[in-house]
C-alpha cells in the first residue's frame, strides 16, 4: 500500500512541476489515523526541498515519538513521517490539535565557498550595477536583499540564469510597478536551487516575461526571462540575490548572501561592486570591470 501511494505521490509530483506557477506550493501536514493514535505525515509534490515546523496545541493525554517543536526537510516528491501521537493513559481517548509553517528551501543549507556565477544577460551585453552591497543602499537594507545587486536594464532584455539549477517558484502575472510600497511583493520573479540548495531569485521580470517553468532543469546561461520594471521599483532593472533559508524561533527565514561572478575564458572572478559596467564576455581572458562614468541609481528590491 507505502509502495503505491508514493507512486501517485510521484505523479502528482510531475503534474504539480507543470502546472500554472500562480498555484499554492504543493506541500501539506496531514494526521493520519493509526491504531489508538495519529501519524503526522508531510507530502512535498514540488520541485524543492522544503523545511517544516510542526508543533502541538491543546493536546490532552498525548505522548508524540519526537520532542516538540519538530523541525524537518523534506526532499521534492516525497513524504515523511514527522511524528507519531499516542495516548499517554492506554484506554483513555487524547485530543490535540497541530500547527505547522512551512518555507521551500533547506534550513541545512551549506552554501559553496567555491560557487562564482556568470552575469545575468546574455554575451555581448554591458549593464552598470545601480545597487550593491558596497554603494549607497537604497532598499537592499533587510536581511533577504543586504548582498543583492540591481543591473540597470531596459525591458524584455533576455536574462539568463547564472549558475546551473532547477527553477523551484516563477510568478508572470504581475503587470505593474512603481514607488509605491503596495506594489513591493508584486515583482514577477524566478527562483532556481542549486547544488548546495542555495537559491537565486532573479526579479522585475516583465508581465508575462517567465520563460521556464517549476520542475525545469536549467544550465548557467539559459535564457529564463525577459527584464522589466514590474513591482516596487523606479524603473526598470534587474534585482539579482543568492539567499539560503535559516531557522528562526518562530520558524523560517530566507538571508541573502555574498557571492562572485565571473567573466572571461580563462574566466576572472569579483566580487560585484557599485557602478562597475559589468560585460558579459566568455570568449575572451577575463578582466575585471570597469566602472561607470555616470548614470543615475535605479531604486528596487
């Protein structure tokens, strides 16, 4: 019976990658019945790990297999038990009830120190970094966004993927952006995992401007979008960021984390700093960018 409804698990799992990105992330807790207690099971139907916080209230007469709160990951297409509920008094009914949170991502995250990341666009192309961490920080001033980098780009400018991964969350839908703070999670976006389960989030992507779709393996260099200016920005531009998900009291949180791209065959690598007019080029040596004479900072998250 395990063996055939992981079989349906997977095929849900293949129906889900290729479904609208606008659905809800395919991950549920459930209590199962079994014997005089409940087995508490989590189903990922998605193309992401996913961590888990699971906890207990009101309960009565309950003793559960794992100490509380239980915190878990839980790998694309699959299920885990997370705990076992029995009564505590044999023969005596119990009662509880659950609360559980979830974010996709590994809070075991161990991000590369090796991992360096080709530029954004496509070869031939030049953008200047409008926001880094090094600069002037317009909006990068929380946790999620401190290490990301903005490249001031016009719109439908092909945007690539910069590191080798699978494409875990798209959103296409959104059609408008501006400096009003309503607008900040209106961005349309792709988020790709990658070996070391670190993800980048690639935002402002035009209305419709998705080019692959949850599920989709993707190599460094791959077309995934087309930029735009959708969300909470003051024109139009590329957000780039590398974050990981970490534990928090109350449960999950994504940080953004420092990375390097690179440049050139042999290839040469740096860190991104404010201003530099970074170029993609990977037939040529690698050489550090220059920076740019002029050019006004485009605000965005």
């Amino acid at each position: 019976m395990r063996r055939l409804l992981l079989f349906w698990l997977l095929i849900a799992c293949t129906l889900a990658n290729i479904a609208s990105a606008k659905q809800v992330y395919p991950f549920s807790v459930s209590a199962e019945r079994s014997g005089s207690g409940s087995d508490l099971i989590a189903r990922n139907r998605g193309p992401a790990p996913v961590s888990v916080l699971l906890a207990l209230s009101a309960a009565d007469n309950v003793s559960s297999s794992q100490p509380l709160p239980v915190y878990a990951v839980v790998r694309p297409c699959s299920e885990v038990l997370l705990m076992q509920i029995r009564p505590t008094h044999p023969g005596r009914g119990l009662r509880f009830s659950t609360q559980s949170t979830f974010s996709i991502g590994s809070f075991h995250a161990i991000p590369d120190p090796r991992a360096t990341y080709r530029l954004p666009f496509a070869n031939g192309l030049s953008f200047v970094i409008s926001q880094a961490p090094d600069g002037p920080l317009t909006t990068h001033t929380a946790d999620d966004s401190e290490h990301a980098v903005d490249f001031t780009m016009p719109e439908n400018t092909p945007v690539v993927a910069a590191r080798d991964g699978v494409v875990i969350e798209t959103e296409a839908a959104n059609r408008y952006g501006g400096k009003d703070r309503v607008l900040l999670a209106m961005a349309n976006y792709v988020r790709i995992l990658h070996a070391d389960e670190t993800v980048a989030t690639y935002a402002h992507l035009a209305p419709g401007g998705v080019r692959v779709r949850p599920g989709e393996k993707v190599t460094a260099g791959t077309v995934i979008g087309l930029s735009g200016a959708t969300g909470y920005t003051s024109g139009p531009h590329l957000h780039f960021v590398v974050q990981k998900l970490v534990r928090r009291n109350d449960g999950f949180a994504m940080v953004s984390l420092p990375f390097r791209f690179f440049v050139g065959n042999p290839p040469y690598v740096f860190a991104p700093k404010f201003r530099h007019l970074a170029t993609a080029d990977y037939a040529t040596p690698g050489k550090a960018p220059p920076f740019a004479d002029g050019g006004r900072v485009v605000q965005g998250r």
